[in-house]
C-alpha cells in the first residue's frame, strides 16, 4: 500500500462509522420528546417511511381496522385500572406542537395497575385527527373511521427507561379512544384545547395546568379491545400492546373543529390528516373483552362465510327469523286452532299476569344492577366525571 492510500484507508473506517451514526440518531426518536413522533418524516409522505424506517413495513403494523365479527371474546381480559391520574392544577405539563401531532407530556407517577400482565408507566398523549372534510381517527370499526383519536403511552415498569422498552416485544402499552361529536363541550379536553393557539407553530411549547387525566378516557374501562402491533410513527416498532375502547369520548363541533383547523406543520401549512391507514393483520387476533360480535347482528340473518345463519340479536324482534308457523287451511285446522284458543282463555289471562309480574321484576332488577356497575366502575379522582357523555363505538348513532 502506497503512503498516499494509507491516510484513505485509515479514513474510511472513520467516515463509515460517522454515517452510521447519524443515521442511527435520525431513526432513533429525540428523548426530550418523551416518546414517538418525532423525526424527519411526514405524513403526506407515508409511502416513503419504510425507506428510512425498515420496521414500517413488517407484519405487526399499526393502526388496524377492527372487524368485529372477527374479534375473539376473551374472559382472561380485565378491566383497565389507572393509579395516578388525576393531577393537581400546580403540576405543570408540557404541551407541545411536535410537527406531526399535539403532545402533552405526562409524569411517571401515572400508570396501568390492572387490565395487563405488567405495570406500565405513562410517558406522553397525543391526538390523531382529520381534516374540515373528513374523519381522522387511526383505528377503525368494521371499516368506520371516527373523527379523532386519543393515545395515552406507556412503558413497562420492568425497564429502566422508555428508550429501552420502546425497543423491546413487550415493552409498551398504548390506550386509545375514539373521538366523537357530541352534543355539548367536554370540560376534560378544553383544558388541552384552549392551548393551542399559543403553540400554533412547530416546536411551539407551553405549560399547562395539571388536570384529571383520566378524563380525557372513556368512563367505562372495561369494554375494550385488545392486539399486538407497533407505534403507528416511524420508527414503528413492533413493541405495542393495544388497548382500543369500545366506548368513545364526546367532544363538542366546535372543539372537533378547533382540534383539526388551528396547529400548523413544519411547511407552515395546517396540521391535517394527522393518521395512518390502516395496516394488514398477517394472522394476528384481536381479542375483545365483551361478546363484541353479537352487536352485529340488527336485521334478518345472513350467511356467514360457511353459509350458516347469523344467531338473532337476544330478544330482539328486529332480527328475528319470520314465523314459520303453518296458515290455517281448508281441512278445519282452523277450527281447531280456534276451539283451542277458547278454552285456553283464561289460562292466559293468568299467563299475561304473571309475565307482567316477571318483567316488573326483571326492570327493578336491571336498574339495581346498573347502579352497582356504575358504583364499581366509578373513579375515585373523578367526581364530575358523569358531566361528560359517552356512547359506544360499535352502534349506528356514530357514524360520520
């Protein structure tokens, strides 16, 4: 080797290494962001995230879209228990337009008791949303896509930090809600909305008050699904256990509209269509903590993919097969069917009385049971939590 090559050869390994590690900071997620979405990416260019991030293209994606007639009801999933929610107002967060989203970081003092196989640490939130002219929540419902949504992230306490868990198959947990319009303002979200024009730019920063975080959730945290996927920005790992609510959180067209029209992106454009599609199961379950696919069923039955029909909602007339009770005929069935009815007459009356009897019953019963449901599932650090309405996401009164 010439003495002028033996400077490049001692060079290269030097140059190769820099550039190997600049590409790894660019992939790895900034640690004063407390958490994902930050980095050289857009969402207006989704199809080029795997150039840079090779794990968006793998086979545990998020987000995905729930077909509930394919969800797997599952008795082993418990009710999500939070500890630490609910902050006092002299606790300052930060909130900040990070370019992709709004994110409110979160002190570690809150967290996930019950519901998972560890204990998870909140780290952050963040919003997902639409446009003027259309819904923008990750997630969908039989192919529905709800206005917004809400990520609450945490990492499992058995790491030391959220860089180190976020890398690992277990190392995260992600609760997520729909957002639907609702009738009135909900008191939770305002006290992130009526931030947001002071962090309008990108990198724009504020603090703000501490509040009832668990506000921002649904109120019943026991319905709800549940699968393994990944962060839905690069880097995109695949270290994501889902907790998708079946119940969504309503919120005001005014607040919806305030969310989708006011922050602004890196090109000073307004910050829209802040989602990703969908991605593919590739042969994953998705588990639900509640018979999700009998609210399927609303209408006469239909064929199921082996030809079988669907099982009738319970009790419910709308969707019951029609009677196949054979029509009187010309051969004095009728007759018959009459002199029957006749001398079973007053057998019938006793029969209306005491189905009335049971069903009075059967309403007391019903109210008892609700009120000690509601009693069980109630938030200790959440007195006005009952201001806010709630309805479900799999029934027709949400759609769009």
């Amino acid at each position: 080797m010439s003495r002028a090559a033996l400077p490049l050869a001692l060079l290269l390994p030097l140059l190769l290494g820099a550039a190997a590690a600049a590409h790894s900071a660019e992939d790895a997620p900034h640690s004063h962001e407390r958490g994902p979405g930050r980095g050289h990416w857009s969402y207006k260019d989704r199809q080029e995230w795997v150039l840079h991030y090779p794990n968006c293209e793998s086979t545990m994606q998020s987000p995905i879209n729930i077909d509930l007639a394919k969800t797997i009801f599952s008795p082993q999933l418990r009710p999500i228990q939070l500890s630490g929610y609910s902050l006092p107002s002299k606790e300052r967060l930060k909130l900040k337009n990070n370019g992709h989203t709004v994110v409110l970081e979160l002190p570690e003092s809150l967290a996930i008791t019950g519901g998972y196989a560890q204990q998870y640490r909140a780290i952050q939130l963040h919003l997902h949303w639409g446009s003027p002219t259309g819904p923008g929540s990750e997630h969908t419902i039989n192919d529905h896509r709800f206005p917004g949504e809400i990520h609450v992230v945490h990492y499992n306490t058995k790491y030391d930090s959220f860089e180190e868990a976020m890398v690992r198959p277990d190392g995260l947990a992600v609760l997520a809600a729909f957002l639907q319009v609702g009738p009135r303002e909900n008191p939770y979200y305002r006290q992130i909305l009526e931030h947001l024009y002071e962090i309008q730019g990108e990198d724009e920063e504020v603090f703000v008050p501490g509040f009832n975080i668990a506000g921002l959730l649904p109120a019943n945290l026991d319905l709800y699904f549940r699968y393994n996927g990944s962060l839905t920005t690069p880097p995109c790992y695949q270290s994501v256990k889902w907790t998708v609510f079946n119940q969504t959180v309503q919120l005001s067209q005014d607040q919806i509209s305030e969310l989708v029209s006011t922050l602004r992106g890196d090109d000073d454009s307004p910050l829209q269509n802040v989602f990703r599609e969908w991605q593919k199961l590739h042969g994953r379950h998705v588990l639900a903590s509640f018979q999700a696919a009998l609210t399927l069923v609303k209408q006469l039955p239909t064929p199921d993919s082996r030809g079988s029909p669907r099982r009738p909602p319970l009790g419910g007339a709308a969707g019951a097969r029609p009677s196949l009770a054979p029509r009187a005929g010309g051969d004095g069935s009728s007759e018959a069917g009459a002199e029957k009815h006749t001398s079973s007459f007053q057998a019938g009356d006793v029969l209306a009385v005491l189905f009335g009897v049971l069903f009075a019953v059967t309403a007391v019963a019903f109210v008892l049971y609700i009120h000690k449901h509601r009693s069980q599932n109630a938030r200790l650090d959440a007195p006005n939590k009952s201001k806010v309405i709630y309805t479900a996401a799999t029934t027709d009164e949400n759609a769009v």
